[in-house]
C-alpha cells in the first residue's frame, strides 16, 4: 500500500468524500413555528454523522492536500517563505492582545508602546529616522512609499513623472508607481547581473522622482555601486526608493540607509516572522529619512514628553493621509515585535549570515548552470528542459520548487533562496530533488507531478477566475 494525497476525483482510494458523504443522518425539522419565508424553511435537514476522530483525520487529509513550509522546504525565491515560530503565534493569542482599535488611548498604553518600539526597530535596522507602521502588505509599502516621494517633490515645486525600475525588479514596483501616477521607465540590467551605471546616468534626469531597486538584487546580487547609484540619482534630483524584500540578506550588517536610500519598505512576512498574507493581512511598513518624514502616512505614534511617561497617536504635518484602517495590521506588527525582540542584534545577525551562507551552499550543490554570483539571499540557477517542467517535477521529490522564468536575464530561471531557517541535512535533500528531476528523462517531467493532488493545473486561469468552493466545480463539471 502506499499513501498518496488526496484527490477531488472519484478515482482509486484517493478520494476524500466529503463529510456528508461517509455518513449522515436526517433529523427531522419539520413543524415548527417560523418567520422565515416558506420556500427558505424545510422539514428535514442531512447532517454529516462523524466521530470526532474521523472528523479531525478528514480535516488533516485535506490539509495535507496543499503544500506548505510544515511540510518540507519551501525555496520560492525572492517570496521567502520561512517557518514562523509558534511563539510569535502564541503572543498574538494573548487574551490581552485582543484590544479593540476604538478603545480609549489611555487604556491601550500598552499596545501603542509596542507599537512605538517596534516602529524604532525597524527604524534602527533598516537605518531610517522614522517608520509607519499602516501599509497591509509590500506592495502597499511601495505604494505609500512613492505617494511619499510624489508628495515630497510636489512640495518642492517639483513635477516630476517618471519612476525608474530595474527590468529585474519584483512586478509590483511596476505597478505601484504606475499607480502612483508615474510612467515607468524600466532599466535593462547589465553584463553582472547588477544596475549599468552608463544605462543609469542615461535614464535620470529632470523628470526622475524616484529610482526603485532592492539590494542585493532579485539575482541575489549585492548592488556594489550603491553609493554611485545613489549620487547619480540625488545628483539628479531623485529619490532613491529601497524595495525590502531582501533585508534578510543584510539584517545586523548593513543598513539602506546607509547606503543612500530614501524611503523603503519592510516586507515583515519575509524578514521577521508573519505569516504571508496572500494580499493580506501581512504589514508592510515604511520607513524614510528626517527629510520625508512630514510626508508619512497618519497616525503614527509617539511618546506623549521626553520623559516616555505615555504614548499618543498624532498626524505627521504634511501627511499622505490614511493607507490603512486604525494602526495597521496590529496582530501582524506583533508577531514582528515579538520576533525582532527574542532574536534580538545577534539573533538578526546570525539570521542573515545563515540565509547566505545556505544560499552558496545549495548553489555549490546543484548540478545546473548558475550564473553570476557569488550571492546573499538567493540564487537563479539556468534549467536545460522547461523550468516549469522542473518545477512540477520537484512536488514529487516532496519538496516545494523554486520560483520559475524569473528574472528574464536568466535562461529558464529557477529562483532559489532556501532562507535562514533550513539546516545542512534538509539543503542536501533539496539539492538532491534538484539533481535527481535533471536527469530524468523528459517524458516524465513533462506529465509532473504525479503524486500530488492536483495534477498540472492552468495557472493563469485558476488565479484569476478562481473556484474557491466544490458547488462551483460541480457547476463547472456539469457544463
Ligand atoms: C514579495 C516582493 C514584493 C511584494 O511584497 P508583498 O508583501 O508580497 O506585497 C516586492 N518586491 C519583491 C522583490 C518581492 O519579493
């Protein structure tokens, strides 16, 4: 006998019934007094009939149908998916930290202390003198972060409409300055992987706001030329914009802001431990230099005098507004509070020193072209078949593939960043389901994955006309 996931359809002994379907009893319903419509009231009603062990072993086979970082190592690059600890859960589950966002200031002292101090964290790691906490996600934090640059010009007398975006960058940075009004003028990389300062200078001029770049790079790349990069764009007026996707590759080491960067975000679900949000609830906070800081979004929080004997919400002079209901996504920001504040300077340190080393180490691994190097976080290694192929082929080996066909500049990508939290025996097995998929024969990384649930699905498809329920796929079936 051997186990396999679960499938929807009715073939083998795959199928996991629904629970209605193992048992169920009809209780009768009928006779009783109702104000409710007629055609919405009935006389019997089928109810699943289950034991409380089947029950809880019919919800752990679903939820063995989905492939998730409790099941094995997850190297979607760029996404850092990483394990969040359970302890950050169990602070987040605190009765206490259950306050409703329209209490009273003075009976929420606690939370806005919190709140305060997790704002001078990241303040402090990412080298900026002043953070919001009230973007939901990254790409909100890009958002809020050029509708910040945007101000900032604007009370400059500045119009300025152009956002410069390396062509590797994450798709977000496209579409949130595109959002924000810009055009986008997009920067094609150079012959290392990294920014070509000639295509720099070339792209910068009157109409520059703002430059977006992560570093080290969506190649896993450090930008070596940051302070030339940085005086190009200052030179010319613009901004320069931090994408923190990647801080993990620096935490405790360097800082954007000491590398010229003006404004960033924190994606707290990759860096520190939240779970990712899927659009939300995640947080991504924004921090900026003294100059923008009039600029930040409302409310932020401060101590109410010098003597910290309270804390205060209050409106930055020439704010944004709001992006954001209340303070944010406060559970979230306190699992990153709780997480920063047990790793603490070493524990920061040692997680972006493992993420890298466990990065190169993988790299030296694999039996495939990896070009450029060497690298912080991640790495993009060049697949001879279809990497998508590859991919698929990978969920049989038990282990989530790496992000696929990104960044172009790499033939096939396979975008990889094990992160910080995998020890040398779980990258070996990786590097092992990597190597075994390559040399398989064609055939049978074309019809991948056959263990799995879900076979190959059309992706495209399924994100955007999405079938969340098994009514709709019975209406769909019976089309
Ligand atoms: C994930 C990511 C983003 C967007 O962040 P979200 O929190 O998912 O909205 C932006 N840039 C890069 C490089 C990323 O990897």
């Amino acid at each position: 006998m051997r186990y396999d996931q679960a499938r929807w359809t009715e073939d083998e002994d795959r199928y996991e019934p629904l629970l209605a379907e193992k048992r169920s009893t009809t209780v009768d319903v009928g006779g009783t007094e109702s104000a409710l419509p007629e055609d919405l009231t009935r006389e019997s009603l089928t109810l699943p009939d289950l034991s409380e062990p089947e029950l809880t072993r019919h919800y752990t086979r679903l939820s063995a149908m989905n492939y998730g970082i409790e099941n094995g190592p997850f190297p979607l690059g760029s996404c850092t998916m990483k394990y969040n600890p359970s302890f950050t859960e169990d602070v987040a589950a605190l009765p206490s930290a259950s306050v409703h966002p329209d209490r009273s200031k003075a009976s929420v002292q606690g939370t806005l202390e919190l709140l305060y101090r997790l704002q001078e964290y990241l303040g402090r790691i990412g080298g900026m003198d002043a953070v919001t906490l009230q973007p939901p996600a990254g790409a909100a934090g890009e958002f809020t972060g050029i509708l910040i640059a945007k101000a900032y010009h604007e009370n400059n007398g500045n119009d300025r409409t152009e956002v410069i975006v390396p062509d590797s960058a994450h798709g977000t940075n496209f579409a949130s300055a595109a959002l924000a009004g810009y055009d986008v003028v997009s920067l094609p990389g150079g012959e290392d992987g990294r920014v070509d300062l000639d295509a720099l200078t070339a792209a910068v001029g009157d109409d520059t706001a703002a430059l977006m770049l992560t570093n080290p790079n969506t190649l896993g790349l450090f930008e070596r030329d940051i302070t030339e990069i940085a005086d190009i764009v200052h030179d010319a007026g613009g901004l320069l914009y931090y994408d923190g996707a990647n801080l993990n590759a620096l935490l405790g080491r360097a800082r954007p802001g000491d590398m010229g960067f003006d404004v960033m975000h924190y994606n707290v679900h990759k860096t520190f431990a939240t779970p990712h949000g899927g659009g939300g609830p995640g947080a991504g906070p924004v921090g900026v230099t003294e100059e923008l800081t009039e600029f930040l979004p409302e409310p932020r929080v401060r101590r109410t005098d010098e003597h910290g004997n309270g804390f205060e919400l209050f409106t930055p002079e020439r704010s944004i507004g709001r992006v954001h209901g209340y303070q944010g996504n406060w559970l979230v920001l306190l699992k990153a509070y709780a997480y920063i504040a047990r790793l603490g300077d070493v524990g920061l340190r040692d997680a972006s020193a493992k993420a890298v080393l466990n990065a190169n180490y993988l790299a030296s691994q694999i039996e495939y072209d990896v070009p450029f190097g060497p690298f912080h976080h991640e790495f993009v290694a060049s697949a001879t078949n279809d990497a998508a192929d590859i991919a698929k082929r990978m969920l049989d080996y038990g282990v989530h593939p790496p992000t696929t066909k990104w960044p172009e500049a790499v033939e096939q990508a396979l975008m990889t960043e094990p992160t910080e939290i995998e020890n040398r025996r779980t990258l070996d097995q990786l590097a092992k389901a990597f190597n075994a998929v390559t040399a398989e024969d064609e055939a049978m990384i074309e019809t991948a994955p056959q263990r799995t649930a879900a076979r190959r699905i059309d992706q495209a498809t399924a994100a955007r006309t999405p079938r969340l329920s098994w009514q709709a796929l019975d209406e769909h079936d019976e089309q």
